[in-house]
C-alpha cells in the first residue's frame, strides 16, 4: 500500500513539475489568481509535499 501510494505521489509531482515548466513559458498559468488574495505559486508548493510523500513512501524498502 505505502509503495501505491508512493508511485501515485510521483506521477502527480511530475506533472506538477511541468505545469511549472509550461509555466515558466507562458503556456500555462504560472500563477493562481484568487478574488482578494494574493497571488498562489500552487504548483510548486504542490510538487514539493507530493515529492515528500513519494520519499516516505519509498523509505527503508527492500
């Protein structure tokens, strides 16, 4: 079950990961922008946590 889920939380980092490469071309929203709030890098932070959960999952198998 760990490693589902770790596989899962891969795939999902590295399409956040190139959300954030189309970004930096302009194809795609770099930003996220919500009514009175600032301005959300959401697909960074977004990669990060997944790619954390990713390393738990995979820690420590054998």
């Amino acid at each position: 079950m760990k490693r589902k889920i770790g596989k899962v939380a891969l795939f999902l980092s590295m399409l956040a990961v190139i959300w954030l490469l189309l970004g930096m071309l302009n194809i795609v929203p770099f930003l996220i922008e919500l009514p009175q709030e600032t301005s959300i890098r959401a697909h960074a932070s977004l990669a990060v946590i997944l790619l954390l959960v990713a390393s738990w999952a995979f820690w420590n198998e054998d």
